[in-house]
C-alpha cells in the first residue's frame, strides 16, 4: 500500500524525534568519531527541533503514513548561493528517515518525490544532499531516483 505524504504537524514531534534519533544512532554506528553521540534526550531534543522547522518558508517536513501512523520523513530546505560549497541556489536534503520495518516498500521513494515536487514549485533548480559514506542503502536508493556522486567529504580528527 501506498503510504499517504502530508506536511509534518506539531503533533508529529514525538515519532519526529523517535526516527530523527534513530537517524542519529545510525550515524554513529556508521564513524562514533564523525557524527554526533546518541543521548538519552535525543528524541525529545531532534522532535522539537525538527516541529521547529514547520512553517518556515525555507523549510520543508513531510511525513510518510500508512494506517495513519507516521513511518518516515523527510527534511530539508531552500537554500542560496553557497561560495563555500562552490554551487548555486538549490534545495538541500538533511534528513531521510523511514521505520526499519518500512524500508524497501516505497516509502522513502514516495517521501523523495513529494519532496522533489515541492521543491520544484519552490523554484529549486536541483537537490543535493549527503549521506554517510557507510550507508550503502541509502546511496543505492538515492542513485535509483537520479542522484549522482559528485562530493567526497573526508575527516581528519586532530589531537
């Protein structure tokens, strides 16, 4: 079944922060040197954060449902010119969550379209994001839906 997208509500914060914090331990487990430590407060921190970011003109926060029960979501935003990153104006992707027991079904697809279409009316002349190096799953759907590689970061801990 097709999950049902819809715009993130302040009443998504709780399985907002619960999947933004399982993005967060996903990471870790990825390179604990590189990406944040998971901490007990985690869901309720990311939740509100990410329910802060609903009604910016800037922003966007779409949850996938099935059986009216939040199963992903994505994140991401308008963003200008940027000298640092050598690239123009674009739509950038942050976050791209989907429950375990979700993945491979079309959600995270489904999430990615209603984003690109959003962002598409929004002016957005492309989308980037980045992924860990690590996550093959997601590198492998992200190239399904017509990314290409074209940064490399790389991380040097000093000290």
């Amino acid at each position: 079944m097709a999950p049902i997208i819809r715009p993130a509500i302040a009443g998504d914060e709780e399985v907002l922060g619960r999947l933004g914090a399982l993005l967060v331990v996903e990471h870790y487990d990825f390179d604990p040197k590189r990406f944040l430590t998971p901490r007990p407060d985690m869901p309720q921190a990311y939740g509100r954060f990410l329910t802060s970011q609903i009604g910016r003109q800037e922003k966007l926060v779409l949850v996938a449902e099935r059986d009216g029960a939040v199963v992903g979501y994505v994140f991401g935003g308008m963003e200008g010119s940027d000298y640092m990153a050598l690239r123009g104006p674009a739509a950038v992707l942050y976050d791209l969550v989907v429950e375990p027991a979700h993945r491979r079904q079309g959600v995270g697809v489904a999430l990615l379209d209603a984003a690109f279409a959003e962002f598409t009316k929004r002016g957005a002349p492309r989308v980037l994001l980045f992924t860990a190096y690590k996550n093959h799953g997601a590198q492998s759907l992200f190239e399904r839906v017509g990314f290409r590689r074209t940064m490399i970061e790389m991380t040097r801990e000093l000290g």
